[in-house]
C-alpha cells in the first residue's frame, strides 16, 4: 500500500471516528444505553477514538517503515484536527434543529 493511500485511510477514518459519538445514542455506536448519552460520554467517547484512530495511524506508520519521533507538539495538533473533524457532528447533534423525537429515543 502507498504511503498517499495510508494518509487517505487514516482521514477518512478520523472523520468518521470524530464524528461517531455523536451520531448514534451507542456506547463506541456498540453497546446500547438507556435514555441516551450525555456530553460528557460522548466527549469522552471521542478521546478514546482519538487514541484508536492514532494506533491504525501508527499501524499503517509501521507498516511503511522507521516510525518518526513525535514529540508533544504533534499530538497537540492532531488533538485539534480530531476536534475540529468532529464538528459537523456535534452541530448535528446539538445545534440542528430536528424534528418532534429528535433525540433518537
């Protein structure tokens, strides 16, 4: 696999990734729960995804070659790319206007 289709996978992961918490009422869209999710479960949701989208990020890195060191720069970065990817989901999920039953219950 070329190294521009490894970047591909990892983006178009990510947006995904960071959009997941908020569309669906599931735990990591898995395990069902009962009257919904809170901001903070889904916040929290979206740190855990962060790490698992930088682990296939770092498999595919691997996968490539000799690893680069990153120093704490680089994860303030991605941190802020993954927050600004989940976006449009949390615009859906708390500031679109949706109809009668619109909290998916």
């Amino acid at each position: 696999m070329s190294q521009t289709i490894s970047i591909w996978i990892v983006i178009v992961v990510a947006l995904v990734a960071a959009n997941l918490p908020f569309v669906n009422q599931r735990l990591l869209a898995v395990v069902p729960m009962a009257g919904g999710k809170s901001l903070a479960i889904r916040l929290a949701e979206l740190v855990v995804l962060y790490f698992v989208v930088g682990g296939l990020g770092l498999l595919l890195e691997t996968r490539a070659g000799q690893i680069a060191p990153q120093k704490w720069e680089f994860y303030a970065v991605t941190a802020a790319l993954f927050i600004v990817l989940a976006f449009p989901g949390f615009i859906w999920r708390f500031l679109w206007k949706h109809g009668k039953n619109s909290d998916g219950r």
